[in-house]
C-alpha cells in the first residue's frame, strides 16, 4: 500500500480541518480501507467561542458522511472538556453518551458526532485515524489473530480485545493505552474491528495508517494470501429471469417487504461461491462489527431461503428475549446469496443498500480467503454479532426513519422513458422509491440518470429479442418486475384513410400495440412474482374514446391497446395482477409539439398558443408531469382495489364528455 499524498493538492487545503479532509479523503479513495462510510477521523483545535473563551475542540466526523467525499461541514465540533470528563465515568449508556455527545456540539447543524466521539478524545494526538482495514481485519480473524499482530507491529501498536464500538470501548481503549503506549506506539489495532493511528499533523497520521496496512499486507503476500490474481470465469449467461424473480419473491416474504436483489456473476463472485468449503466458511459471520450493521444478516449458501431463515432463528434464539425487550424482529432474510450458477446476489430495502452489501461482502470474500489461508477464518461469536445488529442506536435510527417510500424495494419498467410522458414517469417513481429501468429506441435513455437505482436501456420494443434482453437485464439489475408502465407511442403526421399507406399503418400497429402486446406477455410471468402483486398502466389517449380526422392508425392502435388492457385485466385478475389506462390529452411537453406545430394548430382554431394550451372545459394545460404523478399513483394503494379502469387526463373534453 502506497501514501497518495501530494504536497501540490494537499497546499490547496489551508488550515487544521482542511488538512483533516485531505487526508481523510484520501484513505476515502482506498475502499480496502474503508466503505460506505466505514472509519472515522478527527483533529483537536483550539478556538474561541462567542464570549472570546478559548476552548478545546474535538472535530469527529459526523454520522452519515462518506471519507471518499467529505467536505468540512461533515466534521461535528465538540468540547473537549466535556468529552474528557465522560471519559472518566465508570458507565454511560449508549441512548445518554448520543446525548452527551450532541449537547455538546459548538454548531447545531452539524451532522451527529460518531459513537467513537470519546475514544478519539481520549488519545493524545492532534490527528486521529481510524480504518477498517481489510488486510488487518483478515489477519486478527484468525484463531491466533493476536500472536500474529504482535509479531507484525511489536511495540508501534497496542492492541485492544474485541469490545463493541461505544463508551466502553473508549473506556477500555483509554486504560490500555495510558498503561502500554510507549514512545515508539504509532497506532493502535482493535482486534476484529479495525486500525488507529495518529499523529501531530495530518499527514504524519495519515502515512502512519498507510505504513500500519502496507505491513499487514506484506506479511499476507508472503503466505501467499493476498491479492493473488482470480483466473478468469466464463458466467453461465442463460436466461435466469424467472429463476431470479422467484427467489426474489421468496427473499421479500421471508423478510416482510419487497427487496432489491442484484446479481453479481464476475469472475471473483463465481470463484468464491465455487469453492468447495464455501458452505463452511462463509457462515461464521461478518469480516467487522461495522460490516454487519451494514449488510445485516449472514450469506446464504444456495437457494433455500426459507431453510435459512429457520436456520438462522435458531442461531440467534439465545437472544430472542434481549430481541424482545428491545421490542426488535428478527429479520432472518440473508443480504447475500452464494451460488455456483448465480455467483453472487446482493439484497437491500433499496438498490442503494443492495449496491453497498455487493461492495462490502466483495471485500468480506477476501479477508475469508485469506483468513481461511493463515490457517481458518473466524469471526465474532454469534452474541457480538446479535448485540451489534439490535443495538439500540441502530433500533433508534430505524425507528427515526419512519415510513418508507411507496414504491421503495420496487422495480418498475417505462417504455419510451427518454422523453415526454415515459421521461416524467421515471422521474415520478424515483421519487416514490422504486428502482426504475428505462426502455427507448433513443440510446440517450443510457445517460438519463445517474444513479443506482436507475438502469437505462436503448432498445427497440419492436424486436421481440430485444425485448427478451431487456427484461433479463431489468432482473438481473434489481432482481424482478412490479410495475409496468406501456408509454411508448408514434404518433404520425395527420393523414386521412384514402391516403394511409399501408406501411405507414403496419409501422404505427407495430410499435403502439403490437410491442406492448408482446412486453405485456413476456412481463406476465416476472408480474405474477411481484411481492406486493404486479401493476401495469397502458397510456392510451383521447382518441380512445374521441378519435379525431386523420389519424386513424394512431386512433385503432391505442383502441386496440385499450382494448387490449381490458382483456388483460380479467385474465390476470386471478394472479394478483391490476392494469389500468390512462388517456391524457393535449400534452404539449413532449416530442411531438414543436413551436412550428402548436402555432400551425393555434392559427387552425384562431387561437394563441397560450389559448389553445388551455382549450378544454376547465381551461387548463396538461403536463407530462401530471399524467406521470397519476399513472405513479394509479400503482400504489389509493388504487390497490381498481383494475380496468380509464381515466381522462384531459381538463375536460367536450367531445369525450
């Protein structure tokens, strides 16, 4: 391991803090040295408050920043004085030490202090680092893990036993380190939890941690455990949709909600769940105490989700009481699934949670196989790791999270999700929480968004192969299907009957009914699996009801669509499937209305452009916005007792009322 200081970036950060987020970052950048928030840091100064006082300030990073990004604002500044008093306690509660810690704060905006807020206190430095660090992590869980770190470091570390993260720990860490710290101790290892280091400036604690890692990751390549090259592994890339969707299903009802489940098939996935002894060694427990209150859960071996459930109950039945009177529930559902064929299968409440066990279990397969090489993997017992995954600050943060989003573990398709209607329907159910995948013939839907929870694909709806690619794509990205939306449409220039081509016909049939024929027969099978039942909305149109001159392909299609949809809605009643249509009118935001046509179109009626916007019975315009915030509605539970049904989002058409 190599220090990414850089004397020319690091003079851009002028002062303590600023110099506490370069580094910070840095060790951010490494995420064997940290993820997803894992590890925390801090720097004392000493400034003045309001009335001129000086005082001792401790700047810890605060709850729910991530070191890779960190800014100056992620820092809680908290008294010194204080937190060297609670120090000295001989008890302190969790719920009170949280207490403590954020009364004591210099800024109320800051983010919440970290529960390590003391033991950083506690150590005489000005910088403070901590890591967990997947080379030492793999070494201390090891049956001798001790011996081996004291023959690594000698006397530049004191070594603290296990103790969950908290004042005791503070506690613990303060007595040893006053009574073992010499003048060559740089750092300090908490066996099964991670490195400390520290020094006067930032980059002296900083080089320190990289000095400590570099170490335990020499003494791995000398066994011949470490970072060895992963012989590559052809996937097994047949269809697996409905394999995948069934066992998705089965994850949501073990664990009371739907779920996001994203499958991971590199070389690296399949290795491990390959191995021979993967039944025995990926079941000990997590790699850290912070791992487990990340991921939750211990990995699945197989398919067999409510065996392990069972199984996993009984684990942890020694402390169903303690469950109880924290008034928690066992959630025995896994976050992780190992199988030959699948490799890897990550699960969260959404794509972010999923996206972050992927990340932390792919780092976890490497402390147990080099763990496993030192001569056996062995992690915490099942009491640390119950007490870490209810603790009561976590139980708190859960509670203090309140209802989830409508749609969260969700996954919802849109066609023609580029623009207009299908760009707004994406939008509207990213905001409800669901995982959204968008379909367009237009490959900008690939750059639409972002984000993890949102996968776009170019794709013509008209190939029946395309759309078979798709769909498997959409399961293996977030683990199923259940929420349609059939947006995509042409709508071609106005032409009467005696002048239809018949290409022009077969072109419009195509994609506005014969496509969403064939994605609502190959959606039926991933629907049905849906935890909480599948949901389709069709975009019709006014001209459903009210069809208009010269545009008779357009008008047959969506009839037929609609159509279509009602006979979907009796057929599918039985498998828990709802379908609805919405039919909007005039929507003037989307592709097909450009300035040219709205004042071709105003001049036709006599009308501004404005005024034509607005010509229907309530004298209002219609949004792309506002028919998608209807057709996300029409999917959740004010509509949980509704199929078949047509609704006008129209302002009010006189030819339709």
């Amino acid at each position: 391991m190599k220090s990414l200081w850089d004397d020319s970036e690091a003079a851009r950060y002028k002062g303590d803090l600023a110099q506490r987020v370069y580094t910070s970052r840095l060790l951010g950048r490494d995420p064997s040295l940290v993820l997803h928030g894992g590890g925390n840091t801090s720097v004392k100064v000493r400034q003045k408050n309001l009335l001129g006082e000086e005082e001792d300030i401790l700047y810890v990073k605060g709850s729910g920043w991530d070191l890779a990004t960190i800014e100056e604002g992620g820092f809680a500044p908290v008294r010194m004085k204080h937190l060297l008093g609670l120090a000295k306690l001989e008890s302190l509660s969790d719920p009170q030490m949280v207490n403590e810690l954020k009364t004591q704060m210099t800024l109320a905006s800051a983010p919440s202090p970290s529960v390590e807020t003391i033991l950083h206190a506690i150590l005489p430095y000005k910088y403070v680092d901590h890591t967990h660090a997947d080379a030492a992590i793999a070494i201390t869980n090891t049956a001798n893990g001790r011996e081996k770190i004291e023959a690594i470091y000698g006397d530049s570390v004191v070594i603290i036993p296990y103790i969950m993260p908290g004042f005791d720990l503070a506690r613990v860490c303060a007595e040893k380190f006053s009574a073992e710290a010499g003048s060559q101790t740089i750092g300090m290892v908490l066996m099964n939890h991670g490195v400390f280091s520290f020094g006067a400036t930032a980059r002296e604690s900083y080089e320190r941690t990289i000095s400590l890692i570099d170490r335990a990751e020499q003494y791995l390549r000398e066994r011949g455990v470490w970072q060895n090259p992963i012989p590559p592994i052809e996937p097994d890339n047949r269809p697996q949709g409905k394999t995948l969707a069934t066992l998705r299903k089965e994850l949501s009802e073990v664990a009371g909600f739907p779920v996001i489940m994203t499958v991971h098939n590199d070389s690296r996935s399949l290795g491990f769940a390959r191995r021979e002894d993967v039944g025995q060694i990926s079941q000990q427990g997590p790699a850290t105490p912070d791992h487990s209150i990340r991921t939750k859960r211990l990995p699945l071996v197989g398919r067999d989700v409510q065996a392990y459930a069972e199984a996993y109950k009984k684990y942890f039945a020694t402390y169903a009481a303690t469950a109880k009177e924290q008034k928690t529930i066992l959630d025995p559902a896994p976050r992780a699934i190992l199988d030959p064929e699948l490799g890897m299968c990550a699960i969260g409440r959404n794509a972010k949670a999923a996206a972050i066990v992927a990340d932390i279990y792919s780092h976890t397969m490497d402390v147990i196989e080099a763990g496993t090489g030192l001569g056996g993997y062995q992690a915490l017992p099942a009491k640390d790791i119950f007490d870490v995954e209810y603790w009561d600050l976590e139980q708190a943060k859960l509670r203090k999270a309140g209802k989830p989003p409508m749609f969260q573990g969700e996954i919802a398709l849109v066609t023609g999700a580029a623009s207009g209607i299908g760009k707004a329907c994406v939008d509207a159910l990213l905001r409800r929480g669901a995982a959204v995948v968008g379909l367009d013939v237009n490959p900008a839907i690939e750059q639409l968004h972002k984000r993890l929870d949102f996968c776009g694909i170019s794709c013509d709806i008209t190939d029946d192969k395309a759309i078979e690619a798709a769909l498997e794509k959409t399961v293996r990205a977030f683990g199923g299907l259940d929420i349609l939306i059939l947006n995509a449409g042409i709508f071609p220039g106005g032409c009467r009957i005696e002048g239809l081509e018949s290409e022009q016909w077969r072109r419009v049939m195509a994609v506005n009914l014969d496509a969403n024929l064939t994605l609502m027969r190959e959606c039926h099978p991933l629907l049905k699996l849906a935890p909480n039942g599948g949901r389709v909305v069709a975009i019709g149109s006014k001209n459903v009801p009210a069809p208009g001159p010269g545009a008779a392909a357009y008008s047959a299609s969506k009839a037929a669509l609609n159509q279509l949809m009602r006979v979907a809605a009796l057929e599918w009643g039985g498998d828990g499937i709802r379908i609805n249509s919405l039919h909007p009118n005039a929507v003037f935001d989307t592709g097909i209305w450009t300035e040219e046509v709205l004042q071709s179109r105003a001049q036709h009626y006599g009308l501004t452009v404005e005024q034509y916007k607005k010509k229907n019975v309530l004298g209002v315009e219609v949004t792309s916005h506002e028919v998608a915030e209807l057709a996300a509605e029409m999917c959740g539970p004010l509509f949980a007792k509704t199929t078949a049904a047509q609704v006008p989002v129209d302002g009010g058409n006189e030819r339709v009322i």
